[in-house]
C-alpha cells in the first residue's frame, strides 16, 4: 500500500496565522508541535505525511482517518517514522505482520512524504 502528498508550505504558514494553536491542535500533536516549534518546513512535511498515511491506510480499512490517528516522530537515527496512535489499527498491523514506513523531503516551496506499508520479513 503506498500514499504521496505534496504540500505548498505557505498553505500551511497561512492556517498557522490564521487559525492558529486551533488548526495545530487539529492536525499535531503536542511531540510535533514541540519537535518543530512552529518551523513551518517540519508542521508541512509532517502535514504531507499525515496525508500519505491516511491514503495508503485507506487500501486496508473502509473508513476515515483523522490526522491524529498518525503521529511523525524522529527515530533515533534522525529519519521521520510513522507512529500509530490507533490502539485497532496496531493490533491489525501486528496481526498482519505490516509495517508503515515514512519518507518526507523538502523543497524552498514544498514538502512531499509518502508512506509505504510493507509486509515484515525476518532477515537471518
């Protein structure tokens, strides 16, 4: 299962001033919103991976996602990763042996993420 967002970053720096800690309190939690204390390259790249998630999860459930359903942390190595923070979805994914995988990269006027869901394999 595979989702591509790409997002204008003024999009982004536009709800911020217009709305706010409302549309951040919306869209992040309080990790993101601490990890990229209002960069506006991070909330939009975080926005775009949000929406990729929501899309490649969309081929496995019928039903709508929030974008709190999806949290992107920073794995120890730096790299973006894809934390659920649906307690269902989890156990699906543990059930079917999936794992989502994250990858956001900027431009001066973009941010593009896409999330990939893969089958685990054991590499002996």
């Amino acid at each position: 299962m595979l989702g591509i967002d790409i997002i204008k970053n003024v999009r982004i720096a536009k709800a911020v001033e217009r709305f706010g800690y409302h549309f951040l309190n919306r869209v992040y939690t309080d990790y993101e919103i601490s990890l990229c204390k209002m960069n506006i390259e991070c909330l939009s790249g975080r926005f775009a991976a949000k929406e990729a998630s929501i899309k490649a999860f969309s081929f496995l459930f019928v039903r709508r996602f929030s974008f709190k359903d999806f949290e992107i942390v920073k794995s120890k190595n730096g790299s973006p990763e894809l934390r659920v923070k649906d307690v269902y979805l989890n156990d699906f994914l543990k059930a079917q042996k999936l794992k989502p995988f994250i990858s956001i990269s900027h431009e001066k006027e973009f941010s593009v993420a896409v999330c990939y869901i893969t089958r685990e394999e054991r590499i002996c």
